[in-house]
C-alpha cells in the first residue's frame, strides 16, 4: 500500500479504492446524515467566520441580552455580543482542538497497539498496564489536573485531551495486530528477509488501518465533546472563544437567571449535533468496514 | 549428487503454556514435539517431498529450515554452512536464495498490497533495485517466469481480484524475483482446483528444469508426491519412518506405514483389487508419545518388541531408508 509504481498509478489506485468505498457508504443513511452534519459544520468552520463579527457592542444597554431578532438572529450576550456570530466563530476553535487531540490520541495509540501486539511478551505487559492505567483512572479529573498543571492555553487544551483518549485504541489495534501478525502473508515477509519495522509499516499499519479510521471517527467525538467539558469548567483559553468558551462565559454571567435561553442553547445544540455527526459515520464505517455487520 | 541442504537430526519441539496454577503446583510443562530427530539431505536441482498426514511435522521441519520456527536442537547445513549459526546479514542473504511458498494462496498474499507491490517487495526490502525501470523489469520477468503473461495489465491488480491459480503463481513470482536456489514448497496446490493444479505443478518442475532450483516439496497426497519428486520421506508424528527415491518408496514400500498409506492411493482403472489396509484411530498426540516405535499403537503387525525398543532408522537398501524391526536387510 505504502510503495507505488509512480505518481499516475498511486492517483488511479486512490481512485479505485475511493470509488469502491464509496459504492458501500452511501447505502448507508446513518453515514450520509453524519456526513451532511458534518459538511455543514466544516464549512461553517472555515469560511464562516469571514462573514460575521463578535465584537461588543460599544454604548447602550439595550443592545445588551437582547433575545433573538431579525438583526440578531440568536440574540445577543452580556456584552452585545451577537450569538449566531459566536457560536460561527467557536466552531473553528471547537472543531480544530477536537481534531487535533484526535490525531495525537491516534497516533499514541495506534503505535502502543501494533508494538504491543507485535512484539508481545514483556514489552507487551508493560505497555498493556499502563493502557490499563489511562482506561481506569477517571478522564475528567485527570484532565482538569493536567491542564490545570498546564496552564491554559490552546496547545496544551489538545495536548490534555489527546493523551488521556488513546487507551481504548491502543487495545483495539493491539488485538487486530495479534490477529494479522498470525498471518500466512506476514510469515512470508519475513521469509523474504523483511525487519520487523517493515513488516509493521507495511503489513500490519495497511491491514489494522480501517480499524484505526474507524476509531477516529469515533474518538474525535469524545474529543470535542472533552474540549467542550474542559472549556466550561474553565480550563480552557479564555481569549480563543469556543462552544464550551460561550457555555462558561453563559453559566458564569447568570444566563439562566436572566432566562437567556438563546445564549445557553445553541451552542450546547451545535456540540450535540457535530457529536451525533461523528458518531453516525463511526457506526456507518463500522458496518461498511466489517462486513458482518452489512445488510443486504 | 552435491547436498545443497544437509538437515541432522532436527528438532523442533514447543512448549505450551503453562497456567498460573499449574505451574504453582510445580508439573511439567507439556512439550510438543513436533519434530524429533529428522535427518536427511536435498541435492542441488533435486525434489524431495515429505510426505505424511496432518500433524506428522513436515511444515515445521520446512519452516524450522528457513529459520521461521527456531529449531530446538539438531543441526541445518546449507551449502555446508551452520544455518542456526547464521548472525543477522548472513540470514538476510540466506533469506534471498531459500524462499518458501505456502499453502493457502488466499491467506499469504497481503490483500492490501498490489500485485506489483507484492513481487516488488523481496527487491526493496534487499536493497536489490536501484531504479524504478530496473525494478519494474524484474517484477515483469518474475511475472512471466510463473507463467502470468502481460504482467504490465496486472500490476495494479490486488489479488481478490485474481483466480486461485493465478495467485499462487503470483506468490511464486515474489519467490522467483529473488532468483532462489531452494524453495520449500507447503502444499502448494492443495487449496487450488484439480484443473489448475497440473500448471503449478508444471511450471514449478520447469523451473527446476530450467534454473536448477531445488525443492522441499510438502505434502499429504503421495501421488502427488509420487508425480513430481525425484525421492520421496514419509513422515510419520515427528520422525521420518522412510526415504527413498519416488518409485521404489511407493512400488516397493518397506514401512507398514507407507504400505498402509500406499495402499490407499486411488488408481483409475485398476485391474487387480489390492488388500487395502487401512489403518485404525488417528495420529497419536505429540505431546505424548508412545514409547518404543512411535507407530505401533496402529501398526498391523506389531511385535511385543516394537513397544519397547525405538528402531534404528538405518539404510535398508543402498539409498532406501527405513525405521522398522520387522525389516531384514
């Protein structure tokens, strides 16, 4: 998978497993739900934030907690502040701290499972409690330690999340690797005088690869759901606003004393649906990816 | 006749696991042995096949040679030089020139992998190919050296996308492109169609023919074995029982073993009805195996004799050898 012909043949392979994999996704309805929620929010990310502004209102204290109108269309905060714009620029915070933690969460425990299943014995024990010891200590309260310790900023935000989420992944890819490294074709590798890193790179991480693209998918959720929890208990960065940012700053201000409902709701509405989103192309790539699981 | 691989009384035995509990009340670790004491030589261009039911040890003897399973004790020459010896880059060389082919061309092929990929693989991995056009020349001659033609339409094929026979000729090709001088071949056709089989059998005979390549043939269908090797060693729970050439292992077999497994092959249109013999129970445990000859539990003619005393495995006629007590020669 990883050593192609030439540059032409790697794009006309590329096409063809896209297109295969394409052909099973879009049966499937659950996917393409999760993938339209998730196109939305992506391009709400990236181009959005060009076309609003979340800026204070300068003077007036009619322009301050006003309820959803046709200039506001979700109101507005303490400060003036247009919601709609808020939750818009959030989501860019939001989704690239959630993504970023999942990358490192996948990349940790895609290496300490396929290590950990492939060369087995000691080094598998050792690696194997401590994935224990990230599964059974609470998350949350390990978070808040670590980014307290931390101090807060954005990078460390990723940091937190990503190396308290890839111990259920480390586990997963750990048990495909024995099973793939059992393989006839792998013992052919090393009958042809292949190393160990080599047969790891290039026939266990292509064959374990699905699993691990499935996981994201499903990691990511939490990720973002982690980022969110962490912002609103105010071990966030106050100055990058994000969903969990506008739900701390809402909680904090009294929003639910003033029965400021449109402050509170829709960004809480938007981490639920990007959630749902991921969690509906995790199960739908599940089912495409283990065919077990496919209708017929 | 030189001896290209010299194999001395090769054992491969495994340990199975011992529970918590069972090595806190300090029994002893069951011990498999899967191959006890097997000795024999393979000459350079020569075929020898060894054959014997499921469980008699002939994968893990030919894996036990490559240096797949470690060996136990014994000793593995190949071009007079110490196998178990090797350090790390004279295996790698020794890597290149003995390859094996295995059974299931469904399972030993990567399925993410292409058909250039897999046949590129034993190149890049060696270090053996400096450009592209260098490499893409030796996977294309590989390609049609295993009897696949325009191999340029199949490179970007994966094997799913192939028949049966056409992968294990693809697997042959990744063997090929390293030009070996020794393939251990494991069951090679037993997974494939009776119509494809004569192929592979043809082109792995042509290219001993051709090359010199030489063959550990595995088996368990002596007419096969019978088919296509020069000599053929009968396996039977660890131990070579008989080894002679291919016509006089099965026209004249001295082994009640291999009379019984001899008696059994199939023979179109045959006039005369033989007694077939067929032999009672299965293969014994090779965690427990009988004392005294290892086959008399189901042996026919068994003596009193053969359940204490091991026979010698001594050479009955010149090149004919045999482990029985009920043999004179």
């Amino acid at each position: 998978m990883l050593q192609i012909v030439n540059r032409k043949d790697r794009f006309i392979l590329l096409k063809k497993n896209l297109a295969s994999f394409w052909g099973i996704y879009r049966r499937n309805t659950m996917g393409i739900a999760g993938l339209v929620i998730l196109v939305c929010f992506a391009l709400m990310a990236l181009i959005g934030p060009y076309f609003v502004t979340y800026t204070s209102a300068a003077e007036g204290i009619e322009k301050v907690l006003q309820p959803p109108s046709a200039e506001h269309w979700l109101g507005t905060d303490d400060l003036g502040r247009d919601v709609f714009a808020g939750v818009v620029i959030g989501s860019r915070i939001s989704l690239v701290v959630g993504l970023a933690a999942t990358v490192i969460s996948m990349v940790i425990g895609a290496v300490i499972g396929i290590v950990s299943g492939y060369y087995g014995k000691t080094l598998d024990a050792l690696l194997m409690r401590l994935t224990d010891i990230f599964l059974v200590i609470p998350w949350l309260p390990l978070m808040l330690v670590m980014a307290a310790l931390l101090g807060p900023s954005l990078g460390n935000i990723i940091l937190v999340i990503g190396i308290t989420g890839w111990a259920g992944t480390a586990r997963i890819i750990r048990s495909q690797t024995l099973s793939i490294k059992e393989r006839p074709y792998v013992e052919r590798a090393r009958a042809i005088g292949s190393g160990d890193l080599h047969i790891m790179l290039h026939h266990i991480l292509p064959n374990v690869f699905p699993l691990i693209f499935a996981n994201t998918i499903l990691v990511a959720a939490v990720a973002i759901l982690s980022e969110t929890t962490l912002s609103f208990l105010g071990m966030g960065d106050p100055t990058s606003i994000s969903w969990g940012m506008m739900l701390h700053f809402a909680f904090e201000m009294g929003a639910v004393a003033f029965g400021a409902w449109w402050w509170l709701i829709p960004p809480g509405i938007c981490v639920v649906l990007v959630v749902l989103g991921f969690t509906f192309i995790g199960y739908a790539l599940d089912e495409v990816l283990n065919p077990k699981l496919r209708r017929r | 006749m030189t001896a290209l691989v010299d194999v001395d009384q090769l054992e491969v035995h495994f340990t199975a696991r011992a529970g918590l509990l069972r090595s806190m009340f300090g029994r002893e670790t069951p011990v498999v042995r899967a191959v006890d004491g097997v000795s024999f030589t393979l000459g350079k261009g020569e075929i020898l096949c060894l054959a014997g039911e499921s469980g008699s040890g002939k994968t893990t003897t030919g894996k036990a040679i490559l240096r797949l399973v470690e060996p136990t004790a014994g000793k593995v020459y190949y071009a007079g030089e110490d196998v178990r010896a090797y350090n790390r880059s004279k295996l790698r060389s020794f890597r290149q020139e003995a390859q094996i082919i295995f059974q299931d061309p469904y399972e030993s092929l990567n399925p993410r992998q292409t058909v250039f990929n897999i046949v590129a693989e034993p190149l890049e991995v060696n270090n053996l190919c400096h450009s592209l056009a260098e490499k893409e020349e030796r996977v294309a001659r590989a390609l049609i050296d295993a009897g696949l033609h325009n191999p340029q339409e199949l490179f970007l094929r994966y094997p799913h996308e192939l028949s049966g026979g056409q992968r294990q000729r693809l697997a042959i090709a990744g063997s090929l492109v390293l030009d070996p001088k020794f393939i251990v071949a494991d069951e090679p056709v037993s997974m494939l169609d009776l119509s494809i089989r004569a192929g592979i059998l043809k082109l792995m005979v042509d290219l001993r023919d051709q090359k010199g390549i030489s063959y550990l043939f595995i088996t368990h269908d002596l007419s096969l074995a019978w088919l296509v090797s020069d000599r053929i060693a009968i396996m039977y729970l660890g131990k070579i029982v008989e080894l002679g050439s291919a016509d006089t292992v099965i026209k004249d077999p001295l082994h009640p073993y291999t009379r019984a497994l001899v008696s059994v092959i199939p023979a179109p249109r045959r006039k005369v009805i033989t007694r077939q013999s067929l032999l009672k129970g299965e293969t014994p445990d090779p965690v427990n195996v009988p004392p005294g000859c290892r086959f008399h539990p189901r042996c026919p003619v068994a003596l009193p004799r053969c359940r204490e005393e091991v026979p010698p495995y001594r050479e009955v006629r010149p090149g004919h050898f045999a482990a029985c007590h009920l043999i004179n020669g």
